[in-house]
C-alpha cells in the first residue's frame, strides 16, 4: 500500500528533486551534470511523459527504458551488445 501517491507520483516527485538539483548545479558551475534515468517511463502516465521530456530537453540525459519514447532526439538501439542509430 502507498501511503504517499501512486508509484508514478512518486516517481514524477523524484523527477522534479532532480531536476531542481541539475539547476542549483548549474547556477554553482555553469554547466549542466549529465541526469541518467533508469526505466522511469513504465511508472509515467503519458502526460507526466511528455511534460518530463519538455523539461529535459536542453540537458545532458541518458535514459535507459523497454518502452520507446515518443519526440527522441538522439536515439540509441541496443541489441545483443551492439548500437543501432
């Protein structure tokens, strides 16, 4: 039982921590860090989707998911340890 929200409120609560982090670093060194997400998007309706992809945008993210992700920029395939473009 969750006590505090559903795991995809959850998890967009985790999202916006980190993004808040990825600004105060950004404000202390003038760069963004690179944000690694791991298998977010199955816990994600498709608004909190799209609304997380608009805010990283102009940032350094790799996401790893089983799902593809609509509006990619840069996507990267792996299969059998090989890259597909």
């Amino acid at each position: 039982m969750n006590l505090y929200g559903s795991q995809g409120q959850q998890r967009t609560a985790v999202l916006t921590l980190k993004l808040s982090e990825l600004e105060i670093i950004y404000d202390e060194i003038g760069e963004y860090p690179i944000l690694l997400l791991d298998d977010f998007m199955s816990e994600l309706d498709e608004k909190r989707r799209k609304n997380l992809l608009e805010n990283i945008e102009q940032k350094q993210v790799l996401i790893t998911c089983t799902d593809k992700i609509e509006n990619e920029k840069n996507l990267f395939n792996v299969k059998n340890g090989k890259i597909f473009y």
